[in-house]
C-alpha cells in the first residue's frame, strides 16, 4: 500500500504541460494539482492518526487507499479542471492516512531493536516509488496521454487495495478501545508530555525546511554553472532518493554496529556537508555523489527520529506517526518560502551554508536529547 500510495506523490508532475495543453490553461495553473495533493496530505493526517487508533489501523489503510485508487480512476476521466483539481484534493486528503499508520502498525507490531530495521525498509519501498513515480508516469504519459497515467495507476492502486484486504486479514493487532473525545484528547497530551514529542516534531519540521525545501531550487542551481537540462535536476534528486535507499540496504550493520546518538550525528554532518559542497557549484557529475550522500546522511538522522515517534505513545502511536508526518510535511511546504527569501535577498552560497548550520543543530541536539528507556 506505502508503494503503491507514494507512486502518486509526484506521479502528476512530469504530465502537466499535457495537462494544461488539454484544458487550454497556463502550466502554471496546471501545477498546482500537486499542491492540491500535499497541502491536505499535511494537513489532515493527525486526524487519520487519531482515526486510526479507535477504528483501526488496517481498516483506516484499507479505506484510503480505495479511496486513492478511485480518485485516480475519476481524474481519467475527468471533462474539467476543477473535477481534476477536486480528486486530487481528496486524494491527498486519504493520502495522509497510509505511509504514517504504517509506520505505526511497525510499532505495534515490531520489538523495540528491531524497529528501526523494519522502519528502514518501509522507507526504501517508500523512496523506491518515489524515484519510480515520475519516471514511470512519463513514459505512460508520451505512450497514453495524462489520463493514461491516473488510470493505470489507479487500476494498479485498485488491485494492491484487494491484495492488502486479503493479506491483513490474516495479522492479529490488538483491538482498538471505543472512542471516546476525552481519550483523544488524553492521548494527544501523553504524546506532548513525553519531551521527546517536541524535539522530534521540531526537528523533522527543520529537517524539511532546509532539506527537501531545496529541491525546487536544484535547477536554479544548476543554472549557475550553465546546465540547463531538466533531467539533470531530476538526476540529482534522484540520487538523493538512491541514498536513502542505500541507508535502508545498510541500516542493519548500522544499528549492530554504532550506537544511536553517533548515527544521528553523522547524519546532521553529512546533511550539513553536503550542502556546504553544493555552495561552491561542483560540475553536475560530483554533485551526483553529493546528493547521494546528501540522501543517505538525512535518512540516517531522520530514520533514528522516527524510532523515537513510534515510542512515544503505547496506545496513540497513530496519532504520534501522523503528528510526526504532519510536521514534515508542512517544513516541505514553507522550505521553498525560505530558500526563496534567502536566494533573493543573500544569494545562494550564504542561504546554503546557513542551512548547513541549522541542519548541523538538529543532528547535534538530536543526539543530545532524544534518549530511550532501556
């Protein structure tokens, strides 16, 4: 289902020329289908979490992702923009609800140290699809068209619905308790009162900002040393995500090997490292290896954060993922924002180099005040 939902995220972005040559509307207009699709994906999923941990953490999964797989299959078929538009929106609304209580179901389900493994490859089926996404909605694109892409994916995310139907029916979770407001609202204070809660939040939060909140930035980049092609930027995030897939191949001897607080710092540096690197304007070829090892140094500091989300609430651990991924998701939204202001106003080199200082922080403070109960 993580696959399956993820291959959405950024399924749209390679086919909005076409989107907007059939409409008869600007590209630009066009563009913001993939912002109808994450704003509500940040927005509205402390209220799945919450769902989730009175009705049911599969039931909630099985539910959304339906309701993704419909969405697309609509938007195959939509005759105007704004059903387009409307789809989109509700399929980032029901987005929200699968890759967090996943997350969550690792916690329920997997033991303490042996979490962050399972954590790891969760993460290496998530980033998988988000490199396959656009990629693979291109090449359906020039074949069928736009519509092609929505119902493909659709009928794909359809059939991956019926399978995970089958297959969870056969894993024993523990019974959610009745719902109850003041429950909700208990568990949403056991979350807040563990200190752990405000430093993994605030730090995925910072994460976002000046990590992700680079991206849309990465052509601009590279425009300085004269590269112009598009799929050079997209090479470049790409290997990003590859790092991040290498963290989840190597994240057992990892854990077996080095102690928790050291991996966080590593990541904080390497993070920080690399974009100090991408301020002196290397050809595209090295830069290939810093956003590899860009990747790869952020997934070893925010895979660490997120063992520590699914321990913070025995009985709201939907809640806690989805608070989690909602303050993610909302640094994605306002890093562009600030990458934007500091380019404008002090050029890229000192914007970076301050982004390498922040992200240094969190690897720091990370390390320093996220500890576990033995």
């Amino acid at each position: 289902m993580v696959f399956a939902q993820t291959l959405f995220t950024r399924a749209v972005d390679p086919v909005i020329p076409k989107i907007a040559a059939d409409f008869a509307i600007e590209v630009g207009t066009a563009a913001l289908l993939s912002t109808a699709f994450t704003f509500p994906y940040a927005m509205v999923q402390p209220i799945l979490g919450v769902t989730s941990d009175f009705l049911g953490k599969v039931r909630v999964m099985n539910v959304c992702i339906v309701v993704v797989a419909l969405s697309s299959l609509v938007c195959a078929v939509a005759e105007s923009f704004s059903l387009l538009m409307t789809m989109r929106i509700v399929a980032g609304l029901v987005s929200g609800g699968i890759f967090p209580i996943a997350m969550a179901m690792i916690g329920d389900l997997v033991p303490i140290h042996q979490r962050q493994i399972a954590i790891a490859r969760l993460l290496g089926v998530a980033l998988t699809a988000n490199v396959l996404g656009a990629s693979i909605s291109g090449i359906i694109g020039d074949l069928f068209g736009w519509r092609g892409v929505f119902g493909i994916l659709g009928v794909f995310a359809l059939i991956v619905a019926v399978a995970a139907y089958l297959s969870f029916r056969k894993i024993e979770l523990p019974k959610p308790p009745p719902f109850k407001f003041s429950a909700v609202v208990a568990n949403f204070r056991s979350i807040l009162a563990d200190p752990r809660a405000k430093v993994c939040f605030g730090s995925v939060f910072l994460e976002a900002v000046f990590i992700q909140g680079l991206f849309p930035f990465v052509g601009l980049l590279l425009l300085s040393i004269g590269e112009t092609r598009a799929s050079i930027a997209g090479l470049l995030i790409a290997s990003f995500a590859l790092g991040g897939v290498a963290y989840s191949v190597a994240i057992p001897y990892l854990v077996a090997n080095f102690a928790e607080r050291r991996l966080m710092l590593t990541g904080g540096f390497v993070c920080a490292l690399a974009l100090s690197l991408l301020a002196l304007h290397f050809p595209w070829q090295a830069q290939v290896a810093v956003f590899a090892g860009f990747g790869l140094g952020f997934y070893l500091l925010h895979g660490c954060i997120q063992l520590h989300v699914t321990d913070l609430s025995q009985t709201a651990r939907g809640a806690a993922a989805s608070m989690h991924s909602s303050s993610f998701y909302m640094g994605q939204a306002v890093g562009p924002l600030v990458y934007g202001f500091g380019f404008a106003h002090g050029g890229p080199e000192p914007t970076l180099l301050a982004g390498a200082v922040v992200v240094m922080g969190v690897g720091i403070a990370c390390s320093q005040l996220l500890r576990r109960a033995a």
